[in-house]
C-alpha cells in the first residue's frame, strides 16, 4: 500500500510516500510559494497513484479544506488528518485539553517514541521552537514553547528604533569566541541562535539529572543550523513527523 504522508507547517508544506515500510519521493515547498501561485501548484510535485493519504497541519483550518479538497481531486481519495490524543501509539500526552497542543508536536513525538522506545527530548525548530520531554514509559512529562531564530530577530526589529532586521545565520557562525560580535546586526543573529540552543540544553541537562538516559532528537527547518551550535550530539530526524504520521497510519490500518 502507498500512502502520501503531508505535514502542512507554517513555513513549509513537506511531503513522502511510503511504499513498504520506506518513505521516499520527499519533498517540500514553502507556504509563501503557495501564497503566490496557489495550493494547485501542488499538482505539478505529489503523486496520484497512492492508496491513502494523511496530514499533520498546523496551517489552519481554512488550509486543511482547501488541502482536502486538492487531494481528493488530485489522487481521488479522501485526505485523513492526525489529530492530537491524550494516549495512544504508546505515547500518554501531558495536556489536560491534548487538542490544545498542536497537531506536528503530538506526530513528532510519535516519530521519535516509535524509533526509540526510551526517554526523549523532542525538539522542533521551526517558526517556533518546541521542547518536549518523554519518560522511559511513553509518558510526556510536557514541553516548552518560544520564538525560533528568524521571529526573534522579527520582534526585536520591530519593537525597537534602532536593532535592524538580520539574515539567518550560516551554520557554526557563532561557535566559541565568534559568539561575541562587533556589529548590531550579527549580535542579533547571534543572541537569537544562543537564546533557542540555550534553552534546548537547560532542557536536555534537567531531563538527564533526573535520572533519565534520554535522547535528544532535533527536526524542523532551523535544526541545521543548531547542529554544530549545541554542546551535546543531537540526532537529527529532519523527516520525524512524516516518520510519525507513517507510524499513525499504520497503527490505524492495523486496528482494522
């Protein structure tokens, strides 16, 4: 069975099938392109012969029923979307409310859960960066939210007269002394990237002294740059939620 995996962000729209038990055929485009041309500019990069599809979106509401209406045309089957639960796929979520969480951080921690079985931090840089922590039972202990890089350095531009807007950095810009810059601009960029990898391994250190051996798994579209950037090795899954949504789909069809 091929299935068309989605996970519709706020920057990105990526995409994969799986076909037996790999996923392959990945791509992306970014939201703004699709802003400019329209959603049937995906038509021109999914495929048509699969035999289901399921999204993670976080886009919107009006986005998921332009999204199923594209590929109910566009592969003739309904578009199935996760939805955050409270237990499931050996994952118990922390969240009184789960719906309340959004749907790519339930899925990512699915994805990571479902590769290693143990104790986790999750982490995912994108727009906004999300931390979430997973015991050695599957249990989330809960999770942390803050601006990613690029929105920190948005706010300070316009909150302020005289910070001006900066680019996103290279990766490994800012390693050791570099981390100290001589001009406003590159001390934005540098701050911002120290404020997000800060945070991810005060995280990762508290998760450790409290007795779990835990993983650290970094996805999203900054995780690239935060690579090089952090003190510990990361294992980087720049695919974990379509890995997630794999697993999602497969549990569902299963039960069946």
């Amino acid at each position: 069975m091929r299935a068309l995996l989605i996970d519709a962000g706020n920057t990105r729209l990526k995409w994969g099938v799986v076909d037996a038990g790999e996923i392959e055929g990945m791509g992306y485009l970014p939201q703004a392109s699709i802003r400019d041309s329209g959603l049937g500019v995906l038509t021109k990069q999914l495929p048509r012969d699969v035999d289901v599809a399921m999204a993670s979106n976080v886009a919107g509401a009006t986005f998921a029923t332009r999204l199923m209406g594209l590929i109910g045309a566009h592969c003739d089957l309904e578009l199935r979307f996760a939805k955050t639960e409270s237990e499931g796929f050996g994952l118990t979520n922390a969240y009184t409310a789960p719906r309340s969480m959004g749907v790519d951080r339930w899925v990512a921690m699915v994805g990571a859960w479902a590769e290693f079985g143990r104790a986790c931090l999750v982490v995912d840089a994108g727009t906004a960066v999300t931390i979430d922590a997973i015991d050695d039972g599957g249990r989330h202990l809960g999770g942390q939210i803050l601006p990613g890089v690029e929105l920190m350095a948005k706010a300070l531009a316009n909150e302020t007269s005289d910070i001006p807007m900066t680019g996103l950095s290279e990766p490994g810009q800012f390693l050791g002394l570099k981390l100290f810059t001589g001009d406003t601009a590159h001390a934005v960029a540098s701050g911002s990237e120290s404020a997000v990898t800060g945070a991810v391994e005060r995280a990762f250190r508290i998760l450790r002294s409290s007795a779990y051996d835990a993983e650290l798994v970094l996805t999203g579209g900054d995780a690239s740059r935060m690579l090089t950037a952090l003190g510990t090795e990361p294992l980087h899954r720049p695919h974990l939620v379509l890995q997630g949504l794999a697993r999602m789909l497969q549990d569902t069809l299963n039960e069946r």
